[in-house]
C-alpha cells in the first residue's frame, strides 16, 4: 500500500480538502459529504444469519462429479418457506448449476468448502437478464439473488466457475469470426445479483468464471470485503471475467480486496446504445468508494465503460496496482451518451503499463440509425499523490465527440518508459507538483 510518509506530504500540499482522523477524505469528489456507512467495514457473523442449513445435512452429497443443482435449490426453497437461513457449503466439492436464492436466505462457504459451476451450459435456463449494457434473455449465474434485499455471501471457502470449457468455446469462436460477440458463445456468470439493497460479500474466494464474476444490476449499499477474485490470463486467457461489475449502482463500498483477471478489476457500467440515456432499465453509478485494495494482472484496475452512461463520485484510494495495463480507463463510447464526472484515484503505487486511458473505443459501434454522434463527456477527473511505474504516462487522445475538462494532477512521482503527455486535449487541465522521470512537469 502507499507509504505514510508518502500520505503526509500528500496532506501537507493539499490543504484545502477535508480529512478525518485516518487521513482520510470526508467529502466525495463533488464535496458532499461521505455517510458513516462507508467507514463501516465489520464482517457479518454466520450466527447472526439464521437458522443454519447444512447442504449435506438435507440431501446434497459430497461428489464433486453429480450436478446438484436440484438438490441444493430444494434446500433453499425450503429454508424460504421456513423463514430464512443460511444455506451453508460444508468442507467438499459440490457441483451446481444455476441457484437461485430467496428473500432472507444467504449463502455461506465454508473453508475448505467449494461450490463449483456446472461446466454444461444446459444447467443454466435461459431467462430474464442483463449483459452488456442492455436488458434481455441470458444465462444465469451459478449464484442468483434476484429481488433480496440483506442478501450475503459469506465465508472462507470457495466459489468455483469451472471455466475452462467456455473459455476454449469462445477462443475457438474468436478464431473463426475475429469479430464476434462475447454474446456469441454462451457462458454464465458467477454471480449475479439485481434489485437487491443492502448486500454484503466477504472473505470468499470466486476464481475462475466461466463470463463476467460478480455483476450487480439496480442494487444500492453493496459492500464487498475482503474478497478475492481470479481469473486466469495465462497459459490459456479467460476472457471477459471482470471481477467485479457495478450496473446502475449506488453506494459502493469495494474494501481489501485482491483483483486479478482477464479483463477489468472494476468496471461501471449502466447501458449502451444511441439512446441509452432514455431507457428507464439503464442510469448511473454514484457514491463508489474503491479502498484498500491490491490489483494484479487486469486490463484497468478501475474502468468507466464501455457500457456506461453516467458514473459520478468515484473514489480509488489507498490500492497498489502489481500489474495493470492501466490504472484509470475512461472507455469513450462513440454510438452512446456518456459523462463520467467527479472520479479521484489517489494514494496509489505499483506499476501499470498506462497511468490513464481515454480513447474512443469503437468495438461494435452501432449508432442505430440516429444520423447525429451523441457528445461524451470526462469532468472533474483527479489523481493524486501517486508513486508509479509505467510504460505510458499520460495515453489520452479523445475522439472529435469526447469533451475532456477540469483535470487535476496533484503530487505525482512517475517513471515512464513514454513521458509524452498533451495539455491541450483537456479543457482546464492543472498539473501540481507532478515529477516524471524525475523531471517537473506543468
């Protein structure tokens, strides 16, 4: 993590901002101020969820080889019906399918214990659901909370995608149509939750999805603590496991987590499309708080986009980036209306290969007919008191339609391999005590 002398040199030249105790910022990026609930990171208590349903102790048997889909879900049915409970994963390998989790009903993995993914796409029955920006009929995840408000997934075990068949599946179709979709080839996710506030996560492990890892649609107050997520990006590349992706999402806590996959750490997104900004099923991401977090090998550790419309009041803090292509991807939709607003990454060190990246990204492009480029736009965009090592400093080049202003580069310590960096493309772009390669730069 950063260096606390490196901190108070960063107090020291920033005096204007507000802090608590901890040296923390009390204020979001836009100033409001930041609610007790963020600075409240306590684990919650297996015996503090319920009466307690061990799989094994009501059918489900300890053969990693049997899907047991059926089985399992009946456990959860009945704990339902009975008024709640945890549903608990003893030590063993169980092997599911799509489980779908009920109003007052958690989940906990015991360590030792795994819940492995059926790696038969048949076990997950299409239905209604959410990927990349748009609403429409999909696979579920292995782990589904639809409308359950107080959801947990807790424990120390594991959570397993056993994803290596979709994998090879979508690499063999790359293969045969460079341009295909990540819809193409059918894959689930790991876990999916929508419409449900107040959930936590923490301490499990979730490796190895066959598609994006955790996905959370419409969903306020998440927390997820001290999780971590892997997907692997060699020998064979797992692709699109983001680790974690906030869809219309408010008050975020992601806290001591290790992040390491084939695509995004975190990604926020919120739709796609010309229109996107019409659609009531799509919207912004607001009050994210980013903190306490390691990221290895990742295409960005925090990427806005690509399917995104708004995200405001985005906060990375206090991280270290072991292998990151970039720390900070702001993805410039050029078919969607986007505004990515009042982000600050700060009390960072590591190496990436790119400290920021803003570009158009035009995978899909689809404008649907509407004959006018919808405007995107980057505002208040803050990095500050950063030790890093990287290939590209400053890799920004913003299409005719991307509107780039009010940058604040404050307290930087940078060794670049590329120091190239363009004041111009940015409207009020302001440089503070910023070295590279131990050269001041404004």
């Amino acid at each position: 993590m950063v260096k606390f002398s490196s901190l108070l040199l960063y107090l020291f030249c920033v005096p204007f901002l507000t802090f608590s105790q901890s040296g923390k910022s009390v204020t979001f990026p836009d100033g409001t101020k930041i609610p007790a609930w963020f600075s409240d990171s306590s684990k919650i208590s297996l015996k503090t969820l319920g009466k307690q349903y061990v799989i094994t102790k009501h059918g489900a048997k300890t053969d990693s080889n049997v899907v047991q889909t059926a089985a399992i879900q009946k456990i959860i049915d009945l704990a339902s019906k009975q008024g709640g409970g945890v549903i608990v994963i003893p030590k063993g390998t169980f092997l599911s399918g799509a489980l779908f989790f009920k109003p007052k009903t958690h989940l906990y993995v015991s360590e030792g214990g795994m819940l492995k993914g059926s790696d038969k796409i048949a076990d997950y029955p299409i239905m209604a659901s959410r990927m990349e920006g748009q609403n429409l009929d999909y696979f579920p995840a292995l782990v589904n909370a639809y409308g359950v408000n107080g959801f947990t997934i807790s424990g120390k075990g594991i959570i397993d995608g056993n994803g290596l068949n979709y994998w090879k599946a979508f690499w063999q179709r790359r293969k045969e149509n460079p341009n295909c979709t990540n819809l193409e080839v059918s894959r689930p996710r790991l876990v999916f939750i929508w419409k449900s506030n107040d959930v936590q996560v923490q301490d499990v492990r979730l490796q190895n999805s066959g598609f994006w890892t955790s996905h959370y649609y419409q969903c306020n107050n998440i927390k997820i603590i001290n999780v971590r997520i892997t997907a692997p990006h060699e020998p064979i590349k797992a692709p699109s496991t983001d680790a974690i992706d906030l869809d219309v999402c408010s008050n975020v806590l992601i806290k001591g987590c290790y992040l390491a996959v084939n695509d995004d750490a975190i990604a926020l997104k919120g739709g796609k499309g010309p229109y996107a900004d019409t659609d009531p099923g799509n919207g912004a991401n607001t009050n994210v708080i980013i903190e306490d977090c390691e990221f290895g090998f990742c295409h960005a550790a925090l990427t806005c986009g690509s399917e995104a419309i708004h995200n405001k009041n985005i906060v990375m803090r206090n991280c270290h980036i072991t292998n990151a292509m970039r720390v900070l991807w702001l993805k410039m939709r050029p078919d969607t209306p986007q505004k990515y607003e009042f982000v600050s990454v700060e009390n960072i060190d590591g190496y990436a290969y790119s400290l920021i990246y803003v570009k158009p990204w035009k995978q899909f492009f689809d404008l649907k007919g509407r004959k006018d480029v919808p405007l995107s736009y980057c505002d208040n965009i803050s990095l500050k008191n950063i030790n890093l090592k990287c290939d590209v400093f400053f890799d920004v080049s913003p299409g005719e339609y991307d509107k780039l202003s009010k940058f604040y580069f404050e307290n930087l310590n940078i060794t670049a391999k590329n120091s190239d960096y363009d004041k111009t493309v940015v409207q009020d772009f302001n440089l503070t005590n910023v070295k590279v390669n131990n050269k001041m730069i404004d």
